[in-house]
C-alpha cells in the first residue's frame, strides 16, 4: 500500500492497516520502543536519505548560491556534531515524539553524527544502489558508473 510519505506509515502500522514499512531511523526506533520488530535495517539499503544533487547546467549558472547552499550543509554538519545538548534540544523541538522519549533522541543523534558526511561527498556505494534501481525501469542506467556522475565542482 502506497501511503506517500512514511510520515503515516508508523500510524499505519499502529492501527494494523499494513505489515510492515520502511521507516526512517527516528520512526523504526519509536516502533521498536511500541513493540514492533526491525526486519531490516533501513541504513543497510546504502541509499542517502536525503540527498543534495543538481545539474552541472544549475551549478555552472548559480556557482556562488550552490556554494552558499553547501556551506550551510557544512556548517549545520559542524554544529550537528559539535553541539551534541543544542542539537538534541532542537530536534526535539521539531519531533515532539522524540521529545518524549530522551533514549531514542539520543539513539537518532549518535547514529546521525556518525554518519554524517562533513565534505558533502557521496557514497559511490550509494549513488550505485540508486542507479541500479534506476536501471529496473531504465536499462541506460547500467551503463552509468557512479565515479562518472560525481565531481567536486565547488
């Protein structure tokens, strides 16, 4: 079943309209907590949650607002790992679920902090996960490697 966003997931599986989701980490440790079981562990896929990605046509055209956008990426990394009481004050401020419950906010910040990357490069691991998805509905894709679509271009 489609939900569209995991947001309705967790809620989903608490009403037992589905078996089973993909959750991000801070939901399946929530589910955890409730009782329900990890199958798989999502971080496992090797794919970015939230990726950063545009065009060389976009970064050639707008280079100092693409060097702005990464260097607030950079600096919220800095801080992220830095300030470990401010950040988990602020995620809870924003995830009032997690607010709740101290040991998953602190469980999410550790698995974040470790696996934040400070310089923005992505994972060839990840980027070759995602083309080979790609690939199930577009055969081209299998020609592409992962080297090939990354640059340090700023």
């Amino acid at each position: 079943m489609d939900l569209g966003i995991n947001d309705r997931s967790l809620e989903a599986l608490r009403a037992w309209e589905i078996a089973a989701a993909l959750l991000p980490p801070e939901k399946a440790f929530l589910a955890e907590t409730e009782g329900f079981r990890v199958v798989a562990d999502s971080l496992d896929l090797d794919c970015h949650w939230v990726p950063l990605a545009t065009t060389r046509r976009f970064v050639a055209a707008n280079r100092e607002l693409v060097k702005k956008i990464a260097s607030i990426y950079v600096e919220s990394i800095r801080l992220f790992k830095s300030q470990p009481q401010a950040t988990l004050k602020e995620i809870g401020r924003w995830l009032p679920a997690l607010e709740k419950k101290p040991e998953i906010l602190e469980k999410c910040y550790e698995l974040f902090a470790a696996g934040f990357e400070p310089t923005l490069t992505p994972s060839l691991n990840s980027i070759n996960s995602i083309l080979k998805e790609v690939a199930l509905q577009d055969p081209r894709a299998r020609e592409i490697t992962a080297a090939s679509i990354v640059e340090k271009l700023i």
